[in-house]
C-alpha cells in the first residue's frame, strides 16, 4: 500500500532536484562571463582564455551541463573558483555555524504557537491586541533593519553584545533574534487563525457542553485539530534557515552558508553557487516530506 507513494514521492524529489540544477546552471552562466568575474575587467584577452581553458568554460554550453549533472550526480561539485577549495569541503566548514543559527533562531520562532494560542483564547482583549501587534511588527519589519536596529541598541549604545563575527554565545543572541522574530511572528498569527478555526467547530462547542474542562478541551480536542496547519508552516520555516540566514549572516558577518552564497554570488563562484542552492532545496524538499509523515501522525484519517 505505501510503495506507491514512497516511490512518487522519491521521483517527485528527484525531478525537483534535476530542475533545481538545471536552472542554477542556465542562470549563473547566462547571466554574464563567469572568466571576466574571476579574471577582472582589465584582463588581457590571453588571460581570459586560460581562465575559461582551466575551468572547462570554453566548452559548448550542453557539454559544461553534461559534465556538471555527472560529477554532481557522483557528489563532486568542483573547486571553488576564488580559493580553488573543494565546493563541497567548503560548505560543509560552513554548515554547523549556520546550524546553530538556524536552531536557535527556529527554538525562538516556536515561541510564536504559545503566543497565537493565548490570543486565540482571549480574543478581543488588550492581551490580544497585544500580542498580534508584536506578530504583525516582527513578521514586516525587514530582516535587515532589524538586525542594523539591534546593532545601534544592543552594541553602540548599550555595549552589551558584538555586533559581528562569532566566537562566542554572545555573538549569536543578535542574529537568532534577528532570524527568529520575523518567523515567530508569522507563526502567532497563523497559530491564532488556526486555533480560532477549532474553538468554533462543532466538536469543540459540544465538549464543552458535556462539561470537559477546560484544559482537556484544548489538550485533547482543539491542539490536535490546530497542529495540522501549524505543522504546515514550521515545515516551511524548517526549510528556509538557509534562505532566510543570507542576510542576517551578511549583516553580523556571521560565518555561515548564508553569508558564503552572498559572497560566491559576488565573486560569480560557480561551483559553491550551485552546491549552496542544491543543498538548500533539498533542504526543502526533506522538511516538506517530514511535514507529510507528521500529517499522518496527527491525524488518523490521512494514513490512508
């Protein structure tokens, strides 16, 4: 019964992985002169060709693809064209930092279901209002104002936190913070939604009719039926820490994969551009199978 849909699923990643490929290898090479980048605008013509000589762009566009899917179908994603480091050594020195971003900043942004949930039970009150215009503050306001916000706050005026590298737990109080409020934000807001969704369904109104306390209704009735969605969405954050980290890392110069897209993009490093951006949808693609298992979990129906 469920080799059917393992087996679509796993072609489903596969396909969206080959068109991930395929349009960050058209883009980066469509998009101007990968040899100019590395090599300068003032570089003499005979330098240009041993750049593109060296690095396989003097070949026709279909056979650069060819070489790319093959060597990225073995796990070989090439050499770094600013450092000539191995593509995927480099991402992997990058990783735990942004990890341990991502982590934090994810612990901070589940703070936002506790939030919608209180909302959710006193709506229309001041701790109502209260809260959604903290959600609706953190989820517009852009990343990058905020982190430059606590910067000005927290480093030139208070002296309480670095305002860039790493090193220490101080270092990452500022951009988890950064990373995680927007997402907290967009999370009460939706947590709030669902919740408000439950308490007026039937099932709901006709427990409390029977007398069920409080606290069981909402442990046994109304969380269940709200986590789905909610799964939903922290399934979507789960996979955008990479995404999402680029411009908090470039703005504390965190050393993370996010900053190290920024800069390969830059420098128009082809190798490090695509092994980040493959590492990033399949990042997505994995969240968004966990979500599916976890549907299942919650809710018996869907196990069918």
């Amino acid at each position: 019964m469920l080799r059917r849909p393992i087996t679509l699923r796993a072609l489903r990643l596969a396909a969206t992985l080959f068109v991930v490929a395929t349009a960050v290898f058209l883009m980066m090479r469509t998009s101007g002169d990968p040899a100019l980048a590395i090599a300068g605008p003032d570089a003499e013509p005979a330098y240009l060709e041993q750049v593109r000589l060296k690095w396989g762009l003097d070949q026709p566009l279909h056979e650069q693809y060819l070489v790319f899917l093959g060597n990225a179908f073995r796990g070989d994603f090439g050499q770094s064209m600013a450092s000539g480091e191995g593509a995927g050594a480099l991402f992997l020195a990058r990783l735990p930092a942004t990890l341990q971003l991502g982590i934090l900043s994810l612990i901070i942004s589940f703070l936002g279901i506790p939030l919608g949930i209180i909302a959710a039970l006193r709506q229309g009150t001041s701790l109502d209002r209260f809260v959604m215009s903290f959600a609706v503050m953190a989820f517009s306001m852009p990343n990058f104002f905020l982190g430059i916000l606590f910067i000005l706050v927290f480093s030139m005026h208070l002296h309480l936190l670095p305002s860039y590298g790493s090193g220490s737990w101080q270092h990452l109080v500022m951009p988890a913070l950064t990373l995680g409020l927007s997402s907290a934000g967009a999370v009460a807001r939706f947590a709030r939604s669902c919740m408000l969704d439950v308490l007026g369904s039937t099932y709901v109104l006709s427990a409390r009719a029977r007398g069920i306390p409080t606290s069981r209704r909402m442990l046994l009735h109304a969380l269940p039926n709200a986590a789905i969605p909610l799964v939903t969405i922290l399934g979507f954050r789960i996979g955008d820490l990479v995404a999402g980290a680029i411009i908090v890392e470039t703005v504390f110069a965190w050393p993370g994969i996010g900053r190290l897209l920024a800069n390969a993009v830059a420098s128009r490093d082809l190798p490090v551009v695509q092994v980040v951006v493959l590492a990033t949808a399949l990042t997505m693609i994995l969240a968004n199978l966990a979500v599916d298992a976890l549907y299942g979990w919650l809710d018996p129906r869907m196990r069918r």
